[in-house]
C-alpha cells in the first residue's frame, strides 16, 4: 500500500539522518537485474557517485515501499542495483545511503 504521507516528503536531506550502509532486514524475489553491457559488480558505499548509466529510470525502485525503504528526500531516488538498493542524488549521483541485499 502507497504511504499516506509520501508527498510530505523532506525538502532537503540530513546527512546524518541518511549517511549509513546497512543489511536489508528483509529480502525479496524480483524482477532480473540486467547490468549494463560491459560493467562488472561493485559494492557501493554512502559518498560514492554512482555512475549517470546506473541512475537512470529504468533503475529507479519507484514502489520503494513494497520493500520497506525509507521515502527518499526530495531530490532523490531510490535505484537498484543488483541485489542492492542505493539512494542516489538525481543531480550528483552522489550515493547517500545503501541497503544490502534487498532482493534475489
């Protein structure tokens, strides 16, 4: 169910709030992740910038709440990528926070 408060979302991130990887406590059974033509894994951290192919919208995990992901601020997206979901900076592609294993 789509939160009730999803449009109240903050208008500018608290890194202190956000700064943090972090096991998913939960996993998921989604659709299969296809990696970019000639790109290898990575292990993303928060303060890493995610490169512009992998934050695109055919990336973006738009229904975050289906898999217990915070509502990102204003300005920021949740992507996936693999089995990792990273919440991203649409202007910077700065890497803000990192949920491990969220789906397989």
């Amino acid at each position: 169910m789509r939160p009730p408060n999803l449009e109240q979302r903050r208008r500018e991130a608290d890194p202190k709030t956000y700064r943090h990887n972090y096991q998913s406590a939960q996993r998921y059974r989604w659709n299969t992740y296809v990696r970019p033509q000639g790109w290898y894994s990575h292990r993303w951290i928060y303060g890493d910038i995610l490169p512009t192919l992998f934050w695109t919208r055919t990336y973006w995990i738009s229904d975050f709440w289906l898999f217990n992901l915070r509502i990102p601020p204003l300005g920021y997206v949740w992507v996936r990528y693999g089995d990792d979901a990273l919440l991203v900076n649409t202007t910077t592609g700065e890497i803000l926070q990192v949920v491990y294993s969220v789906y397989y």
